[in-house]
C-alpha cells in the first residue's frame, strides 16, 4: 500500500516544532511535516474530532502560524498600500480577513489583521507564507514610518471551535478579561472582534475568528504561558465533550465551510475574484495598493496556469467516492476538460463527497453537472454554492 | 507466537498471512494509522487475476488514498465485504476483521518479518 496524498509537503530540512508538542506528544498525537513544522495530524481519529467541533468543541494548535507586527505612526498607511483591503478603516479591536498580492494581483496569501492599537496591527499569515508576507510586508513598509517586526517565534496561537467554545473558555481558572467578566466579555464579543485579557497575569489576545465554520476563538499568547492554558481548557472542556483536534479535521471542516486554503484554492495564479474573494479587495475609493491596477484589468497573472480564466466553485457528489487535489474535471457529456479539483474529501457531516474546483465560467453555474476524473473513472459532480456547511444560528 | 509475529510483511506496508495456497492480505496498523479514518475501500472483484506488485485496490481515508498491491501472484478468491460496507474496520482491526482480499497463489515471494517490517516504519 502506498499512501498517494498528493497535498503533502515534501519540504524537508530543518524541522519546527510548536511549544506543544510535548503536549500532544503526551495526547498520542500523529504528526505531519507542515511547512517545516512538526504538527498533529490527528490524536486519535479525524472524524471524531471533527464531529466533536461541530456538536461540543475542538482545540487546535495554530503555533505554527506567522504573527507579523506593524507598528507607527504610518502603520496603517503602510498597510494600505501593502494589502488589497483598507487598513485605515479598521477600527480598534476588530480584526479583518484580506489578501496581500502581486502587482500581478495574484495572491502571496491571506491574512487576518488585527488593529490591536492606533498604531498598531497583528498580521497572520499562513505558517509557508511567513517569510515572504513578512519580507513584502517590509519592503513595501520603505518609505513609510512604520516598522515591521515577525514576531512568530515569541507568540503562539490555539483556536477553541465548536459551539460550546464560550462556555467552555469563561469558565477557564485564571483566564480574565480586562475589561468585565471574562463570561459576559465573550458572550458580547462579535465576530471578528477582539478583546484583551489576561491568563495567569500576562497578556493574551482573545479573537472570535475561526476557519471551521463554527463558532469559536482563537488566543494569542507567550509560548511559555500556552502549555499551561492547553491544558486548562481540555480540562474545564471535558464535560462538555472537547477534544483536541488536528490538522486532517481541520481541513475537512474548513473544506465544508467553503473556506480556500493557500497552496490549493489560493496562489499567486489566481485573482481574488476567481476565488470569490472579491469582497477582500476595497476599489471603492482611489487608493493606491499594490496589484490594484492588475485586479481592476481583470487579466491572469499567470496565463500558463490550469488555474487561469477559471472561477472557484464547489461540487457535490453521490457515494463516497471523492475528487481530491489535481483531479481532472470534465463537462458531463463529453471529453472537454473544463476544471481542476483543489481540495476535496469525503464530507464527515454531510455524508457525501464534496471538492472545491476551479472551472470554466460557463460551468460554474449551481446546477450544472460535471464529472470529475478519479483516477482513471468518471464521478458525476454537481455544481453547487459554497459553503457546503452552515450552521445554524 | 503472536498473530503480528506470525505474519509477513510488504514494503508496501500489506501483511500476509499465507495459508495454504491462499493468501490473506490487509494492512498493516502502521499503514491505517498514516491514512487516517478509512472511509472508502475498492477491492478487485473475485475471480480477478492479479500480479504479485500491481495495483489491486484503493484504501480512501479523509485525508489521503492509497493504493492496495497484491503481494502474490495468483487469483482473488474472496474478498471482505464486511470493510467494503464498514471500512472503518481497517482502522480498529487492521490485522484481524479489517482483512481486504485473500488470493491463491502457487509461489510466496519473498516477504518481510516482522522485525525487518518494523525496522524499515521506524526508519522513516
């Protein structure tokens, strides 16, 4: 048997490991290479802990992620000319989901910034981004009183998802918010939001972002600190059913929720609007960012790409049987490729397959039929609006 | 001696477990815990003819597929139908009622044991 996981990074060298992973060595965790990171891939079994952040709650380790600072008094200048969203309009304590591209318009990555003072941002990028969102970021800082400092190595994140998430947080020992009762703080805390607190007297960043589809938060904090708060949240959660989950349930809840991920539906290729990520770029005033000229031309940044020309839609099918990363996708009724799946996995909450594919505009259409090659048979695929999961609120 | 002793291995990462003149095929733990939950499996229909190193099968996890290589050369005889209706057993009885295909062989090629099997998971 040969595992055939074509989404697998092959980059070897030197290897990283997150200040958990005693943690989720002692969990029993398996492990994957990610970006140069030693990450869980799962502790037991990826469809319990994935059904466990749809029904209770999750807890991931995201210590692996870039954490970039953008400080003075140009700060959100800077950021304005750097990113395709309009820094400057963000207020302080909310945080915003953007892009940062080429001045072809193709996509570096993408990003939540956090307005974390007046002169102030968080930037997060994706753990195979860090160095070269934080070296774009620098270099187009030049000329702008702002300094940009990649703070990765002294900052690590975990993300609590599921819908017992705040119950389970405000009732954390030590976990306090600035401002309030740490309950009352997280129940008033909106999406996107931030709020300031503390864990056992040092500073933490409490968010309410997530990339599960689910309700949830995501901590900043000390990487000396984490071990602790990890430790403190299974244990307040465990009667509420939370788990600690790895990056294979990670992936099929955020492919559920119609959520891209860099390397596969997002790339400096692709243009935001084929991603459907058009809202992440702000034309509606005349400042000037970098790719702004390419976006509104509307032209490939890579023609040769398979990618280019095409739309991001999502497929439906029937059985269990499902396209994964690389899969050809074909008109229904005859030979034409007219796609490529990006991501894809048996959905563990709906009980289908499900894939994320870029296709000719003229397919991209909720309803139309297609088939996607699995290696060497044909799966009927029916184009359907993302996202495949929404929860109920 | 225990089952896991008695059985032989593929670099593959299949185990054997040739009776007389069929042999039992599945996946090894190493193998079901690197795919993950296995959610899909296609296993050759029986009667299908098969070469000792071709591709026989697929095992689909959430995350990955992988493919299933007959470790002898001869004919499939039986196949699970119980892990192609619940294939989830190739994860919680990998050696036992998690078995994929049985196949009649007349020669055994030369297989791991299972020092030399568990030598060649740790390496990696």
């Amino acid at each position: 048997m040969t595992d055939t996981d074509a989404s697998a990074p092959a980059d070897a060298g030197e290897e990283l490991l997150s200040p958990l992973h005693e943690a989720h060595v002692a969990l029993g965790a398996s492990f994957t290479d990610f970006a140069g990171w030693q990450m869980p891939v799962r502790y037991s079994s990826d469809l319990a802990e994935h059904h466990a952040v749809r029904t209770a709650a999750g807890l991931f380790d995201l210590s692996h992620m870039g954490e970039i600072l953008v400080l003075g008094p140009d700060a959100a200048a800077a950021l304005d000319y750097a990113l395709a969203g309009r820094m400057s309009a963000l207020d302080e304590g909310r945080a915003k989901y953007t892009l940062i591209l080429t001045e072809a318009g193709g996509v570096i990555d993408d990003l939540i910034v956090y307005r974390t003072g007046p002169d102030r941002f968080l930037v997060v990028a994706n753990a195979s981004n860090r160095e070269v969102v934080a070296e774009t970021l620098r270099a187009r800082a030049d000329g702008f009183d702002a300094l940009v400092e990649d703070e990765s190595g002294d900052i690590a994140l975990i993300a609590i998802q599921g819908p017992k998430s705040a119950e389970i947080l405000a009732n954390v020992e030590d976990l306090l918010a600035d401002d309030g009762a740490i309950g009352d703080a997280l129940d008033s805390l909106g999406y996107y939001r931030v709020l300031r607190g503390s864990y056992l007297a040092l500073p933490v960043l409490i968010a309410r972002t997530g990339y599960t589809g689910e309700d949830g938060f995501e901590i900043y904090i000390a990487p000396d600190r984490v071990r602790s708060l990890w430790d403190a949240i299974l244990e307040t959660g465990a009667g509420a059913g939370i788990v600690p989950a790895g990056l294979a349930s990670r992936d099929t809840l955020r492919l559920e929720a119609g959520m891209p991920l860099y390397g596969h539906e997002l790339g400096v290729d692709v243009l935001p609007a084929q991603a459907g990520l058009g809202r992440a770029v702000a034309l509606g005033d005349d400042r000037d960012f970098v790719g702004r000229a390419a976006v509104e031309s509307g032209a490939a940044p890579e023609p040769d790409s398979l990618l280019a020309g095409r739309v991001l839609v999502g497929l439906a099918s029937e059985g269990r049987r499902a396209g994964r990363a690389g899969y050809r996708v074909f008109r229904d009724d005859g030979s034409d490729a007219v796609g490529l799946v990006t991501s894809g996995a048996l959905s563990p909450t709906l009980g289908y397959p499900i894939a994320m594919a870029y296709v000719d505009p003229s397919e991209s259409v909720a309803g139309t039929v297609l088939s996607i090659d699995v290696r060497g048979s044909r799966i009927a695929a029916t184009v359907v609006t993302l996202p495949f999961y929404k929860r109920e609120s | 001696m225990s089952r896991e002793n008695e059985l032989k291995y593929t670099s593959e990462h299949e185990w054997v477990d040739a009776g007389d003149g069929v042999a039992t095929v599945g996946v090894t733990a190493y193998a079901a815990g690197q795919l993950g939950d296995v959610v899909y499996v296609d296993l050759p229909a029986v009667g299908t003819e098969v070469e000792a190193g071709s591709s026989i099968g697929e095992i689909e996890s959430t995350k990955s597929v992988g493919e299933l290589y007959s470790p002898v050369t001869g004919t499939v005889v039986e196949v699970n139908d119980a892990v192609a209706a619940t294939p989830e057993l190739v994860n919680s009885d990998p050696l036992g009622e998690g078995w994929l295909v049985k196949v009649s062989f007349e020669a055994l090629p030369d297989l791991l044991d299972l020092d030399e099997y568990t030598s060649l998971t740790t390496e990696a």
